[in-house]
C-alpha cells in the first residue's frame, strides 16, 4: 500500500530497526502489560523524535512524525498510544523552548529528554467524565520554595516506563485570579505512585494505570505559568500541544485501520471495486491529517487551527471507522476466526473515538466556529 510504504519508510529514517524489532515481539506480548515495546522503542531514539536538532533531537516535523507514528501504530496500537502522550509533550515545550530557556524553567530535565531518550508522561485531565482535557487533575498548595501537589491520573500512559510527568494545576495570577500552570516532575520523585487501572486487553502495552500524587513538593523552576485563566480559551502553549495530540493520536489509530485494509488489498479480497472503495476511504484520513500537518509545520497555532483539526479529526475517525468496519468484512470470518490479529486491530482502532475532546462536548463551539459566529472553545 502506497501511503503505508512512505509511512515505514519515514519510520525507518529516523528510527532505524524499530518497526522490525517490535514486529518481531508477537502480538499478544507486545499489546499486554510488561510489553518490551516502550523499551524497544527507548533503544531506538524514539524520545528524541519531534525534538529540533539544535536541542539533540532528530528534528521531525509535524507530517513525518505523523507518517512515522501511522507506521508505529500499524505494528503496535499500545505503542503508538503511548508514545503520543510523549510526543504531543516535548513538541509543546520545545516549540516554545527559547521562552521556556528565559523563563526559569529547570532547562536541563528537558536537554536530557533528548540526549538520554528519557520518557515524559501527560498527567493532564484526559479520560475524566466531563471534564476538559485542559482542566487541572492535580491540586497545589503554595508551599517556600514551590508547591505541595496532591491527586491522580487515570489512565496515564508510561505509568511505569516515565520519566518525567506533566501535569496541570492552577496558581495565583498578577490580578490574584487563578491561571493554569504546567507542571515538569521528576517520576522518581517521592509520593509519587503507581496502581492499576487499564483492564482490557486492548492497548494494555500502553501502560495506562493509575499515577497518584501524595504531597509531592515541586520546585518553583520546575512550574511553567501560562497566559490563560482556568475556563477561557487556549493560549499559545496549550494550542501547540493540542493539535499535536489530535494529529498524533489521529496516526497511531490510522496505522491500526491500516494494517486490516493493507490486508485486504495484499490478500485481494473482494472484488476491485470494493477493495478500491475501502482503500480511498482510507485514505480520506490518511489526506485529512497529512492536511493538518502542513498547516502546523506553517506555524498554525491560532483559533481557525484548532477548528481545522476538530473537523479533520471527527472527520478521519469517521473514515477509520468506515474502512476498517468494511476491511473487517472483506476479510471473512475465516479471517476472524483464525487468529487474534483482526479482531484485536478492529478494536484498537475504536480507541480514537474515546480520546477526548468528544464531539458532544464541542459540537456548539464546534457550530460557532463553521458558521462564522464565534471562535471554536476547547477546554
């Protein structure tokens, strides 16, 4: 499959040996719980992937780590998951990195990043009902020197395998308003623990546990102030991040999909026409987010971006969902039958539909936004 070729190709460019080392792992050890993947991936500089070269990173741009991730995502739905949440993190600092350098941030955690491949965990708000993904999980305490953080994060990818955690809270602004801050914590820190959470088999390589904070001190250096009040809109820190995950995310699904329509076409199943039809519908997502790409490797970081990639996301998940339903069918129940890897691949690529922000939750900024009569609100 053409688009498939380029996604592997661009893996190996700037991951040599990865995908054939994970392919190597069979498919129920390498989606379960103590799965080498995260580790294989560690060995091959994965980490270091979105990071600019001038930061001792490999230096992917939007589109080739999108392309990298569909092929990661095609071999190791768990992986993919997981390394997103590393990804969509460092691509947010860095981007901003030069502010970041002046703003007493501890710069070396995140030189480390890069030169010692260490894995950084999102402790944002993701997978609480009702609650924006942008919403503090964690509480802080003003304590001398920094804060004294309190909660838990559940499910958060890399529980076990992180390095450092990310993490939202709020802090006192100039006017004594409340201003969300971004956290940076070590994961050796201590009260600082680990339970589990994830109980389907599906995607369980991710490492999608339970993370708790028991009054855990956090330097001040360590704490990045951004310009935005809790409940108002997306400054430029958290934009950058946000349509890195949707993008991020969107791929590792796509490779999932993926792998039973690529199935389909090398196994010729159906006629030409139906085999025509899944792979085209297919590719309405792979265009989508290559689409959205583009536009962050421009420098789109404004409102008309984010609403770019809502419509490219809920509009790719459907696609996913239409092509892999359909690829499902071509394959024949002899197909379903026979092995795990079908039916696992056809669940895992349903995960994207649970990441968040939901359609019901956006659908009237979501109008707004189309329509011309306001900006689309994410949050």
């Amino acid at each position: 499959m053409r688009s498939m070729d380029h996604a592997r190709a661009t893996c190996e460019g700037y991951l040599p040996g990865l995908l054939d080392d994970v392919a190597r792992v069979p498919l129920a050890d390498r989606e379960a719980p103590g799965s080498p993947v995260i580790e294989l991936f560690r060995k091959h500089r994965g980490p270091a992937l979105v990071i600019p070269t001038e930061y001792g990173g490999l230096g992917a741009g939007p589109l080739e780590a999108m392309r990298a991730l569909r092929a990661i995502g095609a071999v190791s739905p768990s992986l993919a998951v997981a390394s997103t949440m590393h990804h969509f993190s460092v691509a947010t600092l860095f981007t901003l990195a030069e502010s970041l350098q002046n703003s007493g941030l501890e710069w070396a955690l995140l030189e480390a990043v890069a030169q010692e491949n260490l894995l950084v965990a999102s402790g944002f708000a993701e997978g609480r009902t009702e609650q924006g993904i942008l919403s503090p999980s964690m509480s802080a305490v003003p304590v001398e020197g920094g804060y004294r953080v309190n909660g838990s994060k559940k499910p958060c990818s890399l529980a076990h395998s992180m390095d450092l955690l990310t993490a939202a809270i709020t802090v006192p602004g100039a006017e004594g308003k409340p201003e969300l801050a971004v956290l940076l914590i070590p994961s050796t820190m201590d009260g600082i623990t680990r339970h589990p959470f994830w109980g389907s088999r599906i995607l369980a390589g991710a490492e999608s546990d339970e993370v708790r904070l028991s009054d855990v001190f956090v330097e001040e250096q360590l704490v990045m102030r951004t310009e935005a009040r809790e409940g108002d809109g997306l400054d430029e820190l958290q934009t950058v991040g946000f349509l890195w995950f949707e993008l991020l995310i969107s791929a590792g699904y796509l490779g999932a999909a993926s792998t039973l329509v690529e199935r389909v076409l090398t196994e010729k199943r159906g006629s030409a026409s139906e085999r025509s039809a899944v792979a085209c519908r297919l590719e309405t997502a792979t265009l989508l987010l290559e689409s959205i790409a583009r536009r962050i490797a421009d420098g789109g970081s404004d409102n008309s971006a984010l609403g770019d990639v809502l419509v490219a996301r809920y509009a790719a998940q459907d696609a996913l969902n239409d092509a892999g339903a359909k690829a499902v069918e071509l394959l024949g129940g002899m197909a379903f039958i026979g092995g795990d890897e079908v039916a696992y691949y056809a669940a895992a690529y349903h995960g994207l539909g649970f990441h968040p922000p939901s359609r019901s939750r956006t659908a009237p900024s979501l109008l707004d936004y189309l329509d011309g009569s306001g900006p689309v609100l994410v949050g």
